[in-house]
C-alpha cells in the first residue's frame, strides 16, 4: 500500500507542479465561469466549483505533506554524509532532527556558548584542520 501511495503521490505531485496543469486548471474556471448564465449562475452551478475545489485542495494537502517529508529526509540524509565525511565535523550533530526540543535547544546554547568563548576575530575549527587565515587561498 505506501508503494502504491508514494508512486502516485510522485506522479500526481510532479504533474501538478507543471505549466500545463496550471493552465488547464484556469481553463477549467473560465469554462465554469462562462456556463454561469447557462445555469442562471444557481446554487447548484455555485457549489460545483466550491465543492470541487475544496476536495481538491484538502486531497493536495497530503500529497504536498509527502513531498515535503520525503524532501527533508533526503536532505537530513546527505547533510548526516557530509557531516560524517568530514574530519572536522562533529558527529553530535547526525540525526539531530530526531531528537526531542530540550536536546536541540541544550546544543544550540552549548554551540552558542562554544562560539561566545572563542575570539571573534579567530575562526577555530572544533577540531582537526588548523584555522587558515581570513583570505587566503589555497
């Protein structure tokens, strides 16, 4: 079943984010707009729009909830691989997006204080590679 789901939900998220998908969508008002005196623009003409539209956007809210989701994890995923790839990166900071509220606010005041406690006009590495002077190119 989450196959199924995450290919359609790839497929239907792709396809809304295309030009042409938009286009059609404006067709498809001026359409309803223009059959508005056909209908005597009723209630019933009224509430196709308004139901249509609002199935629809509350169906796209999952689907970009997906996107969403699947987006973050991929870049938590490369971002824990440059972290670990790194000398010079501490590992603390692998799966952070995993831990609870208190954990990432101890070690945002912990980088904090770290950062306070070194001299401004210094950039020290926490630890590895000797600091390279401001400028200079390799």
């Amino acid at each position: 079943m989450d196959a199924l789901f995450e290919k359609a939900a790839n497929k239907i998220a792709w396809a809304m984010g295309r030009p042409l998908t938009f286009l059609l969508c404006c067709a498809l008002v001026l359409v309803w707009a223009a059959s508005g005196p056909v209908f005597h623009f009723s209630d019933t003409w009224q509430l196709v729009i308004n139901t249509g539209t609002t199935i629809i956007t509350f169906l796209m809210v999952f689907l970009i909830q997906n996107s969403q989701n699947r987006e973050g994890e991929a870049l938590q995923a490369k971002l824990d691989e440059l972290i670990r790839a790194l000398e010079t990166a501490e590992n603390r900071y692998i799966g952070l997006e995993r831990r609870t509220e208190k954990e990432i606010e101890e070690l945002r005041d912990e980088t904090d204080a770290e950062a306070d406690a070194s001299p401004s006009d210094e950039m020290k590495p926490t630890r590895g590679a000797p600091p390279s002077p401001i400028g200079e190119v390799a």
